[in-house]
C-alpha cells in the first residue's frame, strides 16, 4: 500500500509566508487508491479526543424569512432556547450601505426561556427592542428597549408583533453563543413568514452554538508510522443550494510540520475553502481551493458518506491514526484545532463515576454582571440578587477598594455608590478608577473587578445651532423652511476621548409631535444629514425644519445624547446636552436680525423675474407698433390651389399662426 501511494504524482501549493500546502492529483490518485469502497478489516474504537471544533451555520430547528421592500418598519424575531440557568449571547445586527439608501427602522423582538446576558451591537441602526423579563440587557445609547407583556407561547410573541409591523424574518435558536443578524433583504424570499421546521436562513442569519462540538479520535490498527488524519463530515441541509464552506485549520506543533491529511466530505452542492497553517494533504468531494488562491478550484472526487468509510479513506492514505473526527450540520464557516501533531492520541481522561459535586458559583460571569454607571461624579454599582442566585453565588461583602464602603442591601439587589471624592477612587485628568471587590462564601480568597468612569469635573460639552455651514455664529432662532447646522463640542479637547452622536430630537412641547432627528447614530429621514466632523472632533449635523413639523411659531429644546468613548478604556460615558429654541414662521421680526433666509430670497428672485417679463413684453409692444411702416417685413402670400377650398383654409390658418404680425398685415 505504501510503495503504491508513493508512485503517486504531488502536486505542491506555496502559500506567501511560511505555510505550504501540499495535495494529491486526483487524476493520480484514481489510479493508486479506489475512491470508494472500504476494507472490512479496517478497525477504529473511535473515543473523545483533546482536539476543538467551532461552526458558524445558518440552519436552525425553526424559522422563516420574508421579503417587504416598501416597509418602513420591518420585524425580526428570535426565539432563544436555552439548557442552562445563565449564558452569555452576542447579538450583532449589520446593515449593508448600499447605493447611500438610509437603513429602515428596526423592531428586535427577542424571547428567552432562560436567563441570558445580552451583549448588543447594532452601529448605525435605528434598532428598538422588545423582549421578556428573562433576558439581562444593561441598556445602550440610542437603541429604544421595552419588556414584553409576559406571554407564554411563540403565537403570542408573533401576533404581539405583527400588530407592529411586518415580519421579515423568524429564527429559533438552542444555545446560541453568538448571532450576527443581517438587514439585507432576501431576494428570492416570499412575501410573507410562514414558519417552517429545520430552515435554512441564508444570507440572513449566521449563528455558532453554545455547546461544544463533540470530537473523537482513533488509532488504526496495523499502519505504521505517524501520520494523521483530520476527518470534517458536513451533512445535507435543507437547501440544496450551491455554496461554499470555508475551513480553517490550525495544528499546534511543539517542533517541526505534522504528516497529516485532510479529508473533507460533504453534499455534491458544496464546495471548500481551505486555510491550513501547515503542509497537508487535502482529501474532498466537490471542488477546493486555497484561501492563498481563492479563484484556483480543483475539483475532487466522491467519497463515502458513512464515518466507516472515512475512516477506511485514512487507512488507505497510510494514516497511522485518526486524530479528529466530527460530524457538523451544514455550516459555513469551520474551525478545527488540534495539538496532536503526530506526538500520539491526545485522549480526553475518561469520565471518572462518582457523585457529582455541588455546582459552584460561576464567578466568571458574576464579574461580567459588574459594570459601573457613571453620572453627575457618582460611580454606581448594582447587582440583582436573582441572578446572583442563578449562578449559585452567595455574597457575604461588595466594597470598592476602601473596605468601608459597603454595598447597600436593598429588597432586590445590592447598590455600590460612591462620589468620585471618596471609597478610594483614584482621580486623574480624565478618568475616575476603582476597583469592587466581592467576597463569596464558597471561596477563600476575594474577587476584584477593575471600574472606571471617564472625569466629567473638568470637561463641558457645548450644543450649538447655526445658520450656515461655516459654523461661525451661533443662533437660538430658526425659521420654518430654514436649514440648521448643529454641532457639539467638548472643552477642553481631549485626543484620547472620542465624541459620538447617538441620538437628537426637538421637542416642541405638549401640543406638538417631538421631532426625531437622530436615532442609532443614524439620520431619520431626507431632511436630516450627517456631516463630518469638525477640526476638534465635534459632531455635526443639519436639518431642514419643515412648515408640517411645525404647525404654529412656538419655543421647543433641541437636546442630543452624546457618547465619550477612551481610545483605551471601557464602558463609555453618555451625556444629554440640550439647549432652547425659537421656531418663527418666514417674516416675523424675530428673524430680521438674521438677514435674508431662504424662502425670501426665493421670493425677491420670482419678484424680480416677473418685473422683467412685464417690462420685456411692454417694450416688445412699443416696438412693434411704433416702428415706421417701410422697415417692417413684407407678408408673402401663398396663392391656394383651387381645387381644395378646405386646403386653401387650412393654409391660411398656419399662415396666421406661424407670423406673430399676420392678423394685423391682412388686415
């Protein structure tokens, strides 16, 4: 078996730095291996093996995705299953700016049957939120969340949600660890979500699950040496739709490059990408490439579709073992590690059977859940003793590092507050530092969690509203129909702080709709625009003030939520910068002042041409009436045929049309 692989012909790829990745032709190798068939005497006691496997797939147990173009508002749905009490979710929602069209706004509607930690991303999106008391969201700038009414079932989530907008797309997930969400539309979607089983979301929705992907390994029996195989299964999915799975490769070695091969099997509609960081082998159905190459496809040749007949596969490619072996759902993007590296099985220890201990207090996330509030130079820490009780922790003391500053035990959680000017804060130009320290009952030593808030005492944070783009003089009145230019700036300025706008509206009191101008960092509508910023950082923005937005003159506050973000540190610091304003109809003495506007000059412009028509047209007059009889043009007259009476009319008509002095000359 040997001597026949090593007549094979190899073919050799170079990859630019220090990898080489190295395949078999299989035009070569149809003639030394059968690509089908197995060798009954192969045998394999596949067992767990120390090797990781991580998958992103869009394919979920339930779910369905629509297509509404002309929607304003468009509905999203997930349905978060969860085996245990607390975990941690990654939620990120991505739109895609295509052709400049300003994303639609966004209702996330989002059930848990556990309690999870939200962790939400959504930059430049005009995101609300919806979701039920067991899902953890601390909040963030710009993004409008509201609890559920406390339902029960999924029909209860979509009717509740339908009667906000329509639905585009519905998922439902078990042991999500990280979702990234797209906003694109569906091309080929229907019209409407209708809910089907095992459902393959596409472009839509990608996902990687919680719960780790179980990996086994095997030595074969009867083969010398030390080369190893890698063995990736990928199952049918719902769609049998043409794509491509990308796998990434990383063997840790302690010396040298292993002597592995690859084998990829997988439906005949999938193809692969490979990103290995040592020389292999490469095993597949379908076509492959390399990701050094990725327009290079070379296409492989049918494999077994059982995990007996892979294993036959490395028995005949002379792999002395099978360092992993797994089997996925189709995915699209896989990642396997291994440390084996042709140094023996590395065997996960067999489960040891004894009485299972008492779980422990997940201090891990109990940390996480510390995330300091920072307002008016007040640093706030608080902790919800449910969940404190859902990861198995009990809490004797929480202290900032002066031990004399106690947490507060109130009803439902316990408060950590103190002034920047005591419990220890260490107070710099900019930044406010501190660290909370926990003592659990189940653990001997204490806990510590760095904190930190940006220092407001020496900064102020300016709004402004001008009427020109040059930005030179500020102004508390504006006229309906007028374009505003505002601007915030921060004083002094600070290089390692940055400004973000999150959100701004005008609020023109009781009697009138607030006005929404930013959202999500994002402008709402045509008449709102974002500006690049000024030579200091400070965020900028205009707007057009409509007559429709704005039934009568009256005062409103124009008021903007600002982000400071450390170039170094986290969490960010948020601010609400507002400032009174005059809104005045055209012409009212309120805005003579301010020279002329806009609507004033359209109307001195089409004052001025209408002048001019009437003065051209009375000179014209003049002219043409006044002028002496021998200069003015002879009319040549056009004798009609008489054998049409009609013909002759009709000539005389266009004569009298087509000469603006024929009515008077005829006569």
């Amino acid at each position: 078996m040997q001597k026949a692989l090593s007549q094979c012909q190899v073919l050799g790829v170079q990859n630019v730095g220090v990898t080489v990745t190295t395949l078999f032709s299989p035009g070569a190798l149809a003639g030394c291996v059968s690509p089908t068939g197995l060798a009954e005497t192969v045998h394999c006691d596949l067992q767990p093996v120390d090797a990781k496997v991580t998958y992103v797939t869009s394919q979920v147990s339930k779910g369905c995705v629509a297509q509404v173009p002309n929607a304003t508002l468009e509905v999203h749905i997930l349905f978060l299953e969860s085996s245990r009490d607390l975990s941690e979710l990654e939620l990120t929602v991505q739109k895609s700016n295509q052709n400049g069209t300003r994303p639609r706004e966004v209702l996330l509607v989002l059930s848990a049957n556990k309690n999870i930690l939200l962790r939400l991303q959504a930059p430049g999106i005009p995101l609300n939120l919806a979701f039920n008391p067991t899902l953890i969201f601390q909040g963030h700038p710009g993004i409008n969340a509201t609890q559920l009414p406390p339902f029960t079932t999924q029909n209860q989530f979509l009717d509740w949600a339908q009667t906000k907008g329509p639905i585009v797309s519905v998922a439902e997930l078990h042991d999500p660890q990280s979702i990234l969400l797209r906003l694109d539309q569906a091309p080929r979607a229907p019209s409407s979500c209708n809910l089907e089983p095992l459902m393959d979301m596409g472009h839509t929705l990608d996902w990687s699950p919680l719960t780790p992907t179980s990996v086994r390994g095997c030595r074969l029996e009867g083969v010398p040496g030390h080369k190893e195989a890698h063995i990736v299964r990928v199952l049918p999915g719902t769609e049998a739709r043409p794509r491509t799975v990308t796998v990434k490769v990383e063997l840790r070695c302690a010396s040298g490059g292993p002597d592995a091969v690859l084998i990829l099997q997988g439906p005949p509609y999938v193809s692969w990408l490979i990103d290995a960081n040592h020389n292999m082998q490469i095993w597949t159905t379908g076509e492959y490439s390399f990701k050094i190459f990725p327009k290079e496809n070379i296409r492989g040749f049918p494999l077994p579709d059982t995990p007996q007949g892979l294993l036959g596969e490395a028995w005949k490619l002379n792999a002395s073992m099978v360092a992993s072996f797994v089997e996925l759902p189709l995915a699209n993007v896989i990642s396997l590690q291994s440390h084996s590296c042709g140094g023996g099985l590395q065997t996960s220890p067999p489960p040891v059977t004894t009485t299972p201990p008492k779980e422990s207090c997940n201090q891990e996330l109990l940390l996480s859940l510390i995330q300091p509030k920072c307002s008016e130079d007040v640093m706030t820490v608080v902790l919800k003793k449910d969940l404190i009780s859902t990861l198995r922790c009990s809490i004797t003391s929480l202290t900032f590092s002066d031990p004399s500053c106690q947490a507060e035990d109130r009803d439902d959680q316990f408060v950590l507050r103190s002034a920047y000017s005591s419990c220890g804060m260490k107070v710099t130009e900019n930044v406010v530092r501190n660290e909370v320290v926990v003592n659990l009952l189940s653990s001997s030593s204490l806990q510590w969690k760095k904190v930190h808030c940006i220092n407001m005492e020496s900064l102020s944070l300016q709004l402004g509203l001008y009427l020109s783009p040059h930005f030179l003089q500020v102004s508390n009145t504006i006229e309906l129909g007028q374009q505003g230019f505002v601007q915030v700036s921060m004083s002094p300025s600070i290089p390692e702080l940055i400004l973000q706008l999150d959100s701004c509206h005008l609020d023109l009191g009781p009697d009138a709709d607030t006005v929404e101008l930013i959202q999500s960092q994002t402008a709402k509508g045509s008449c709102v625009s974002l500006l690049s910023p000024g030579p200091s950082g400070d965020v900028r923005f205009s707007f057009l003030l409509r007559g429709y937005m704005v039934s009568t003159p009256t005062t409103g506050t124009l008021s903007c939520t600002i982000t400071l973000r450390s170039r170094s540190l986290s969490p960010d610091t948020h601010r609400t910068v507002s400032m009174r304003l005059n809104v005045v109809s055209p012409g009212l003495p309120a805005c003579t002042d301010k020279g002329l506007v806009l609507p004033a000059v359209l109307g001195i412009t089409f004052g001025a041409f209408l002048i001019g028509a009437l003065l051209t047209a009375a000179l014209w007059y003049i002219y043409s009436h006044t002028r002496p009889p021998g200069k003015r043009e002879p009319v040549v007259a056009v004798a009609a045929p008489a054998s049409s009476e009609s013909s002759s009319t009709n000539h005389s008509i266009g004569s009298t049309q087509s000469t603006p002095c024929s009515t008077s000359s005829m006569a």
